[in-house]
C-alpha cells in the first residue's frame, strides 16, 4: 500500500480544481497509488557503501486528470542527491540552494505538501515534490540518485535492501481495504567492488551468474533474472542482495577517486579512503571480571523512582570495572569525585550517599552534569558508558546535543525517557554515540529496560583503537569526524579518510593503514595496504556519505549558537555535495517543454521557469486511515472557489500581523531567520527498546526479589543472616543446622540457597537477575566446586524445589 512504499500518488477530481491538494486534506480525499509501468535500477557497491540510480515510469490509467505528488522514504543512512522528473508537458529538476537566502517562494505554495502529513501513517523522513497535473494516459519519468551506508550481517556479509518504492509489488490488508497487484517490470542491475575481493552473492530472487570484471575478483557484476512481475508477486516482501567478501572480519580500506572537475584539497576533489572497522571480539563469560567505565546521571526530580532499578544495575555490575553516580543539582558533581572500582566498600558508599529523596530542579542541570563527567579522567583500557534517566526535556536541548556530540567517539549514551517530549535527544544522541534509547511507560517496567540495557553495555570491546597512516612524503590523511577510542562486540564501523596533497614519489604506489587496539589487555595489530591511484565509476558514494556524515558532526554544533562557523561550513559541504542539511533546501524548477511552434528563431527563447514545492519532510504518522474514498458532493467550481477565498483569507491575516512591524522602519523588514534543530521527531514505538514490550513481571514480582538483591555483595555472594533467612522464609537456625558439614564457608551455603530460591518453582527471574546470578555462580565456581552437588541436593530440600545442577554449570 502507497503508505509503505510511497511512489507516486495521485488524487483526482471530478471538477478542475487546480491546486486543490490542500483543499483536499479538510474533505478527506484519499491518496491513491498512481500506476508504476516499469523500474530501471543500477545499483553501485563498494564494501559496505551504496550508489544507487533508478528510472522509474508511471501512468496515469484513470479517466481524469490526477494531482501527482512523489514521495520517497529516506532510510538510515541514506541520502538523496539528485532528481528529475520529465513529462510530456514540463521537465522537473530538484535543486538544492541555501535555505537563508530565501531566493524564491514556490508557486502553489508549500501548503501542497501538508496533506501529504495528514494522511500518511508512515513515521520518518521522506523526500516529497509535487508534480503538478497528470493527465488521463499520460506518462512521468521519475530519475532518482541515492546513496548509503549498507549494514553489516554477522557473517560479514553487506545487506542491500531494494527500497519498496522501486519495487512496490506487496499486496497488503489492513482495516479491510485492498490493494491490488501491481503489474510492472523490473530491471535490477549490481555492480560490486572490493579490495578483499568478491566472494559471493546471495539473493532471494533469480540472479545471473557472478561475472568477475577483474582477474583479482575485487569488482563484479550481477542481474535480475526476472524482468517482469506482472504475475503473481514472490514470496519475500523484499528484493535483498547478500554481498560476500575475502576476510570479512578485522579491518578493509577502499580507495574511490575524486571528481576530476573538483579544486584539488576540496572534498569531492581529493581521493577518499572507505576504512570499514570490525574487529573479531570473542564472546565474554558472563559473571566474570570485565573492563569498563560506568555513570550513572539520575533526574533528581524523578530519584525516588529509579532506586529500585539504580539497585539491580549496581548489584549486575562487574568486578574489575568503575563506577560513578551524579545526581544532577545544582553542584552538578558526582558521588565521587571521579570513577572508582567497583569494590564492596565503595558500593556501600555510594549506595549510602544517593538521596532518597529529588529536588524540583529537573533537567536544568544536565548539560553541566554532562560537563563534569567528560572533564574527569577515563581510567586507562576502561571504555566509558553513560546511562542517564531524564524525566522531561532540558530547556537546553541544543547545547546538549553538541556537548554529546562532541564526545562522540569517547563514550556510548544510554536513555531511559519518561516523557514523550525527551524522545528525540533520546533517539538522536544514542544513535550518535553507539547506544540505545528505551520509553519507560512504567515505574514498574523500568528495572527490566535499564537491565536489558546493560546487558549490550556489558558486551566486551576493543579499547585504544588508532589508526596510523604510512604515505609518501607530500601525502597527508585525515579521518573525517575522527576515529572511536572503542568498538564493541557486534560493532562495525565505517570512516571516511581523505587524502591530501602531492606525493613527491611517484613510484611509491601503494600506502598502508595500521590499526592498533586492545583487546582482553592483549594488543593487537593490522596492517593493509591500499592504492594510491584509485580507480572509480565516478558516482562518488563514498565522497557523498563523507558530506553526510561531516554534516551530521557540524549541525548540533550549528544550530546550538557556535558561531557562524559551523553553519558557513555546512552550507558549502550541502552545495557542493548535493546533500541536504537543514541550512539548505529542495526548490523544484519546472520548465515546460516546448510546443510544436516553438520553432528556429523563438527557439533561442529560454523556456518560462517557475518553482514548485520539494523538499524533505517529516511524517508523523496519522493514525486516522483513508482507504475508502467519503461521498461528498461538490457544486461546479465551488473548490477553485473556495481555495481563492482561503489564499485571500491567509494573506489578509498575514498583513494584519506585519502592521506592527511596519510601523517601525520604512522598507520592507527581514523575514524572521527560520528554526534550526539538529532533533527529529521520534514515534515512541521506534525506540530500540519500549518498556511495555518487555513488561513480563507486574511490579509485585519486581518487588519480590528486591530484599534478595539488596543483600547481595559486589563479588557475588551472600552471608547468611537473618536478613537472608527472612527473604527466604526459613529460620536462620534451621538454615545454619542444615548447612552441610562439607561447606568450611557459611557465604558458599548461602549463596547457594539465594541463587536456588531465585529458581524455585520455576520462578526464574531470567530478566531481573540473570547478571547477578552469573556473577554468584562464578563467585561460587571459583570458591568451591567440590561442595557445590551437595549443597544444591540440600538446597533444593530445604526449599521444596527441583534446580538442576547445570544451574551451577555442574
């Protein structure tokens, strides 16, 4: 359906009602598919980096003119930077201009694209221009040009998904409508490349056979087999390429030329080098002593709320790391003055000096707080990790997201929001720093979200990462938004290194790369080599992303009042790339083709130009769904009517609010500089992790084991006490007669009760307690395995239940 994969929509109309789309957001005229006739796709890979090029043909079969409007949903990591559409009547062309300058006023207004808003029920970014009018069996040829950044499967495999706009061929329900198939043909073209060389390719549809355009096997082609999808559509909802490479772990550097016509030391001039980096980290043991830094930023105005869950992180924490905790006030310090090891003593401390009790001040002081922490030394080989719990949204929001930003490579962030209106700091900064958001709808769910957190900070990493470049002498590098100090398990990262300069030594051909790292408290070393006369197709993907991702470094930076700098800077990479930045926009020119008289002299003429909404667009999902057209009956002109009368209305009202300003200088007044924000819109149900998803225990369960966990200590172990022996339900007497007489160590009885009560009945906390009970099992492996069999056949005596001994990794 159009609202999953967008294309080209139509709306149509009995009367002519020229610029009616806005008209027809408040008489609900439904959108429609506007038939898609055949799909040209040529597809560019290189490494984990995508050029993609599509020719798409539409048909107006309708009986009627049709109001078109083109829509495209941009992905993660991906980026337009060219479009054209051409018809019969006029030729469309996106350009992109500098959004301050204010150069133009597009005809037919912006308004166009508001319904678009009204009616989709897709959430994101989507680029969107309107077309104009369609007339009945009329073509448009749609010209599209995207890049991005393709994900990394486990394998090492490059995972490229053909978006549903260019294969829209899905039948899909939903409240009762259909939709019916879609008949059109496809052409699906893969050029591949790599150092490492092309293994393999993998689909789920028909391919041709691999052909290898060079003896080393380092580029590729491949085709769609089938070229009509007219029948029956397949069985998968997507078209997927698995593109397979020699060595598909550790580190890989491709070369792509620049642009000829570019100034050499510009940034599509110089040549740029693809570093994909992704260590082999093997999995930890869980309960073991492991590195890492860990701070937590608690809202003070929510404190009493989170001490159940700040309960169950610090028991789950490992021995061998640090930790700190911040109550954001007004002092904006932590409990230490810097992170400690975490050891029983300083845990007791630092559970005796957190307040029961928060302040009103609320967010205010988080950007200071957040401050405080990157100023304090990050001990040595411990990659640091931030899990900050915010209430509402900080006033500051921008200076936030630079702050963050600019520490991006030194630390992951994890957010726990409690409010809708955090959501998009939340989502923005987690993305940015490697880490994950979470929407607490509950007080009651919170322990399992923060847990389920923890358990991706706790997976282990490759620490001190550098890279070190060897050139010939004249030849510089410079990595473009720098290189992480961390990369953890699961990871890949991709970095855009750019080379400048004039190598003195012709003969040297080849440069290396070295990337150091850390690992287990091992060093570890690879080295590559790579050309340094590239050769190229010239789409310049990889130039293209280095744009993006330079513009997503600049623009917290730029919107958060540093200057004119920053802005100046993002404004020439979005020129001259052709990506977009929120300082510059789309303006469609439409220039109509010439007519038949239009001929010899007349023809020196330049065709009339004007502009027309396109631009790119946040949807924010409407839940309101339009599948069925309504009845209305509408009087003969009576919608060119009433669109004059509401353009007339919004302009007199638009007068009306200038008089004051008028009054005060002569000539006509600036317009006001547009809002800048380096935060989009976020739909709650995008979080990475949604609190009511993983809500499997009701609150009274969380509650049950919390007396357990807060007698828990740091190394894993318990005493036996009476504390211990009223959690369990059993006198302490009866606990101490029936310890083994095997057991030297009351701690190993226990410990070995807490860890079978958390099991009994098959009551297994897997959720809450599965870190802290790693960490007692290990304590108890390390201390006494010979004692373990009877103290669990004991156990399990004692308190009525039936654990098995694989519990104990017996």
């Amino acid at each position: 359906m159009w609202r999953q994969s967008f294309g080209l929509l139509g709306k149509s109309y009995i009367h002519d009602t020229t610029g009616s789309f806005f008209l027809g957001k408040w008489l609900h005229v439904p959108l429609y598919p506007v038939s898609l006739c055949s799909a040209v796709v040529d597809v560019a890979i290189q490494d984990y980096v995508a050029d993609v090029a599509a020719e798409l043909i539409y048909q107006n079969e309708s009986q009627t003119s049709t109001e078109v409007l083109f829509v495209f949903p941009l992905g993660h990591h991906m980026a337009i930077y060219s479009f054209q559409a051409r018809s019969e009547d006029a030729t469309v062309q996106a350009v992109l201009q500098d959004e301050v300058q204010q150069l133009h006023e597009a005809t037919g207004g912006w308004e166009n694209l508001e319904y678009l808003q009204n009616q989709s029920e897709y959430p994101g970014e989507v680029f969107a221009c309107f077309l104009g009018t369609l007339s009945p069996g009329r073509e448009v040829v749609v010209t599209l040009r995207y890049v991005q950044e393709l994900p990394r499967e486990p394998d090492g495999a490059a995972r490229f998904v053909l978006p549903r706009t260019l294969h829209p061929y899905t039948t899909h329900y939903l409240w009762n409508c259909h939709t019916s198939k879609l008949h059109y043909s496809l052409l699906l073209t893969a050029s591949l490349q790599s150092s490492r060389g092309v293994v393999n390719v993998q689909a789920n549809f028909a391919l041709t056979p691999l052909i290898y355009t060079a003896q080393d096997h380092s580029t590729a082609q491949a085709s769609l087999l089938q070229v009509s999808l007219a029948g029956s559509p397949p069985c998968h909802d997507d078209l997927e390429l698995l593109v397979y490479y020699g060595d598909p772990t550790t580190v890989s550097a491709v070369v792509e030329k620049g642009d000829p016509g570019a100034p050499p030391g510009s940034l599509l001039g110089d040549p740029m080098v693809l570093v994909t980096l992704a260590p082999s980290i093997p999995e930890a043991v869980p309960g073991q002593r492991q590195s890492g830094e860990f701070i937590f930023l608690l809202n003070t105005t929510f404190l009493e709320h989170v001490q159940d869950s700040l309960l169950f992180l610090l028991k789950s924490l490992p021995l061998g790391c640090y930790f700190n905790i911040y109550c954001y006030e007004e002092t904006s310090v932590g409990i230490y003055p810097q992170s400690v090891e975490y050891t029983q003593d300083n845990l007791t401390e630092a559970m005796r000096r957190i307040p029961s009790t928060g302040s009103s001040l609320g967010d205010s002081n988080l950007l200071e707080t957040l401050r405080s922490v990157y100023n304090t030394p990050r001990p040595r080989r411990h990659p640091r990790q931030l899990f900050i719990f915010m209430a509402g949204l900080p006033p500051d929001e921008e200076a936030i997201a630079a702050e963050v930003c600019r520490h991006r490579n030194s630390h992951r962030c994890f957010f726990f929001c409690f409010s809708e209106d955090s959501a998009a700091l939340a989502m923005a900064l987690a993305k940015e720093t490697g880490g994950e958001a979470a929407y607490v709808s509950s007080c009651g769910s919170m322990s399992l979200v923060v847990l389920k957190c923890l358990k991706q900070a706790l997976k282990p990493a490759a620490e001190g990462v550098s890279l070190s470049w060897t050139l010939p002498r004249g030849l510089e590098v410079e990595v473009l938004g720098g290189t992480p100090q961390s990369i953890f398990q699961g990871q890949h990262n991709l970095l855009y290194a750019q080379i400048h300069g004039q190598a003195q030594d012709t003969t040297v051909s080849k440069g290396v790369m070295t990337l150091q790292y850390s690992l287990d408290g091992q060093d570890v070393t690879y080295t590559i080599e790579f050309p340094l006369c590239p050769q190229g197709d010239g789409r310049l993907a990889g130039h293209r992303l280095a744009a993006r991702c330079l513009l997503k470094r600049l623009l917290p930076e730029a919107v958060s009042g540093s200057g004119e700098e920053p802005r100046h800077r993002a404004v020439e990479i979005s020129l001259t790339s052709g990506i977009i930045c929120p300082f510059t926009s789309y303006v469609g020119v439409r220039t109509p083709q010439r007519v038949t008289w239009y001929q010899r002299p007349l023809a020196l003429l330049p065709p009339h130009q004007s502009l027309i909404p396109c631009q790119i667009i946040e949807l924010r999902a409407s839940r309101i769904s339009s599948c069925f057209p309504k009845s209305i009956w509408v009087p003969p002109g009576w919608l060119t009517a009433a669109r004059a009368s509401w353009l007339a209305l919004r302009q007199l009202t638009h007068d009306i609010a200038a008089l004051p300003q008028r009054g005060a200088c002569s000539k006509a007044c600036k317009p006001p500089p547009p809002f800048f924000s380096s935060l989009k819109y976020v739909d709650r149900m995008e979080f990475g992790l949604y609190s009511s998803n993983l809500c499997r225990w009701c609150p009274e369960a969380v509650a049950k084991c919390q007396d357990l966990v807060a007698l828990q200590n740091a190394d894993g172990s318990w005493a036996l006490s009476s504390g211990l022996a009223s959690v369990l339900e059993v006198d302490e007497d009866e606990i101490k007669g029936k310890m083994p007489d095997e057991v030297i160590e009351p701690s190993i009885w226990a410990t070995v009760l807490a860890v079978t009560w958390l099991h009994r009945h098959d009551e297994y906390y897997q959720d809450l307690c599965e870190l802290l009970e790693a960490k007692a099992v290990t304590w108890l492996c390390s201390q006494a395995v010979s004692q373990l069999d009877k103290c669990l056949e004991t156990a399990n005596t004692l308190l009525g239940s039936s654990v098995k001994p694989s519990v104990f990794r017996l």
